[in-house]
C-alpha cells in the first residue's frame, strides 16, 4: 500500500471551504503544521478569529475528509483561535491594552444598532474572545443599562479610569459619568473631546476586540472616530425598510472615503415571527439587507428576527446572548460574530506593536 504523503494531506485539506472565510484553510493560512507518520496524520489548525462553538464541528468534518484518505489510520486534528492586531487607517497609532476596534455603525436611529452591538460584544466574548465595548453615544448613551451596570467607575491613579466589568465585557460609557436622567447639553467639540477621552483615557486591559457603539448618522463623532481613532473594521446595522437602507448606505459610504473596511452588513428585525401562532411575516420588507451588501460588494453577515425577547431581556439588563445562550437568536448573533471576525482575520495585520520606537537625543 503506498505511503500516505503530506502532499495528499494538504489537497483534502484543500478541499474543505471554512464557512467564516469562505475559502480553504491553507489558502487562508490557518494549516499551522501537517505531521505524517506511516498511517498516522495530525493536523494542526490555528484561527485568526475566536470560534469556540465551532471548534468541535470543524475538527470533525476534517478528521472525515483526511480519514477517507488511502493509508490514512489515525488522525489527529487540533484547533484553536489566535487572535492579532489589524492594520488600521494611515497615520492612525494603536491604543494600548486594543488589538482590534470594531465599529457598529447605522445611517439612522431605531434600527436596533446598540442592541446589536452589546450582543455582537457578549458573542465575540462567547465564542472565546477577551472584548471591550465602548458606548460613543453620548447624547443617548445605552450600554449602562443594557448591560445592568451601575455605579461609577474608578480611578487608580486620578488621571485614567478602570472600565465597569458585566458578563467578561469591560465597559466604558459617559452613562456611568453622569446620571441617567440628566440630558448631555453639549456642542460637537465637547462630545468628540468626551469621546477621545472615554477610549484613550480607560485603562482597557489586553483586548482583542473593542466594539464601539457609534451614535446613529454620519456627524462629529463618526468623523472623529474615522480620522482619528485606529479602527480595523466597521459593521453596518439597517433593517429592511427603503428608509434605513437609504441611511445605511450613507453610513457604508463614509467608512470606505476614510479608508476603514466594512465588514459587512447586520439586517436586523427582518422577519416578525407571531408568538401566538408563529406565523412568519416581513414587516418592514423583505431582503434588503443582503440586496444592499450585493450592490455595495460588502458581506452579508446575517439577519435578526423581530422579537420581543430580544427587546426585553436587554431592556432589562441581560441581553440575549448571556440571557439565553442556547436559544436561536443567541447563535445567530454568535454567527454573526464569527463571520465578522473571520472577515477581519483575513486584513492585512498591524505590526506597529512588534518595532521599537525611535528617539533621537541630542546629546
């Protein structure tokens, strides 16, 4: 019986398209190490993306594919996720403690786009990743409460702030500065200051992905956030109506004149499923979303039903994904949060870490 070689290893391995890339995963670079031994094969995998509730899966559709391999006998299969810094916009430094900001971003309000993103944070976090969110509205700030927070946070050593903690996310927003009632009477300089100052200023401890929730529309904050903060990526939130979709693309299109990558596109409250009899109906419009990532040639990253537990249990405090981790919604945010990352993983990485600074003295 001919000997099994890494070559035929590496061809089967060819032939499996990761779902999240949408490419194989030695094209991709993820085939970390290929043994062979007689009959024996291991394989090593390593993710640029966080994908704990899809490590099991994908170990054993590998371990089917090299198994149906002549004079194959044993197969070992490890997978894991590595997680690094992406390159971000030019002339743009990196934050210390950040590797990736992930900005959500919608043309309009009411989309659901806080919502979205808490979840996006707590299903990033989920899947095995250490996540941040910044909450950069600052007129109407909404993560202290969907995330059931309260209090103010400290200070160590009177000039930086440590983040507010819930469910692994280290939060950040002025809702934990000032009170919930009081209305933010501020002009544009003072907010994009306030907003420099909540992320530069927070002692954010080795994350890989900060989310930030951008205030709706294409103003102060979003140019600021554009030019002057290293953003590796953005994730537009619309629903299906003409209206948002309008707005959306706005959104889309001032992220790609700054020069920072789209991700993809989030259709939320796509489809209204009756809790009485669960009759299925598209309120708002039926693929918009994905008509809109089709003509703007961004992804789809997937879309959200319109339903009131999704309201409710983040109105409350405990957004769905931690709510409840096993119910559908809950995987299609943890869907939606491997198919983000694997589009950031596949970007150009950010070495700005990696080399020393250079200082010349005059001596």
């Amino acid at each position: 019986m001919a000997e099994l070689s890494r070559l035929q290893v590496e061809t089967a391995l060819k032939e499996y398209v990761d779902p999240y890339l949408e490419r194989d995963l030695v094209s991709a670079g993820s085939i970390k190490d290929i043994t062979v031994d007689g009959g024996k094969v291991k394989v090593d995998v390593v993710l640029g993306f966080p994908a704990k509730g899809y490590h099991a899966d994908l170990t054993a559709k590998l371990k089917e594919k090299l198994g149906a391999l002549a004079g194959a006998g044993e197969v070992t299969v490890n997978v894991s996720s590595q997680i690094v810094a992406h390159a971000v916009q030019k002339g743009v430094e990196p934050i210390k403690g950040i590797k990736n900001i992930i900005a959500v971003a919608s043309g309009k309000g009411g989309v659901g786009k806080s919502t979205t993103a808490v979840n996006l944070a707590l299903a990033l976090s989920a899947e095995g990743a250490s996540v941040g969110i910044l909450d950069a509205d600052i007129y109407g700030p909404s993560q202290p409460r969907m995330l059931g927070v309260h209090g103010k946070p400290e200070s160590k050593d009177g000039k930086t702030l440590e983040p507010m903690t819930s469910y692994h996310l280290q939060a950040m927003s002025i809702g934990f500065l000032v009170d919930e009632e009081t209305p933010m009477i501020w002009r544009g300089p003072m907010v994009t200051q306030a907003l420099q100052q909540l992320l530069k200023d927070t002692n954010w401890s080795d994350l890989d992905y900060l989310v930030i929730d951008l205030p709706p529309g294409t103003g102060d904050i979003q140019l600021t956030l554009a030019q002057q903060v290293p953003v590796s990526g953005a994730v537009i939130v619309t629903t299906p109506q003409d209206i948002a979709l309008l707005d959306a693309r706005k959104g889309l299109k001032m992220f790609q004149k700054v020069e920072v990558p789209v991700l993809g596109i989030v259709e939320n409250m796509s489809i209204h499923i009756c809790s009485q009899c669960g009759h299925e109906e598209h309120i708002f419009g039926q693929g918009g979303g994905q008509r809109m990532s089709e003509q703007a040639d961004v992804d789809f990253l997937g879309a959200l039903p319109l339903d009131i537990r999704i309201r409710e249990e983040t109105d409350s405090g405990k957004p769905t994904v931690v709510a409840e981790p096993e119910s559908r919604i809950a995987q299609i945010y943890r869907e939606i949060a491997r198919r983000t990352a694997a589009k950031l993983s596949l970007q150009a990485k950010n070495y700005a870490a990696k080399f020393p600074k250079i200082v010349i003295q005059n001596n």
